[in-house]
C-alpha cells in the first residue's frame, strides 16, 4: 500500500483522545488510528450512499412498512 504524508489540524480534545486510544492499544500507532477512522467514515458515506440509491429507485410503499411493523414491531420513529 501506497502512503502519503500530509499534516492536518485536529482540535486538541481529538488529540488527546486518539493518544490515549494508541496507549490503550486500540491502535499499533496515531496515524493507524486516523486511517482507520477515514476508513470507517468512508465506509459510512458509500453505504449512506447504496441506501439513498435504493431508495430513489423503489421508495418503500406504505404496504411494505405495514409489513415491517408486523414483522419487527412498529418504529419509534411511526409509533
């Protein structure tokens, strides 16, 4: 894999936060702990993405979330 150097700026507190995940072992090192959160992040917009797709192309009918709530129980959200 291919790296590149950069410098960011990231409020103190993600700093901190970061540095005391990399001591606690969350993370071999501070910039892996960065690239997995990028990672992640991306990860979340692609799927984000998928699911905006779907939708626009067959938005659920009012029959399809009658069968949801019957099958998973009413959303909190449609009570």
């Amino acid at each position: 894999m291919s790296v590149a150097k950069i410098a960011v700026s990231l409020p103190r507190e993600q700093v901190r936060a970061a540095r005391r995940a990399v001591a606690g072992g969350a993370a071999p090192s501070f910039s892996a702990f960065v690239s997995e959160a990028i990672a992640r992040r991306i990860r979340e917009d692609t799927l984000a993405d998928l699911v905006r797709d779907l939708v626009a192309e067959r938005a659920p009918a009012a029959k399809d979330y009658a069968w949801a709530d019957r099958a998973l129980g009413p959303s909190p959200k449609r009570g």
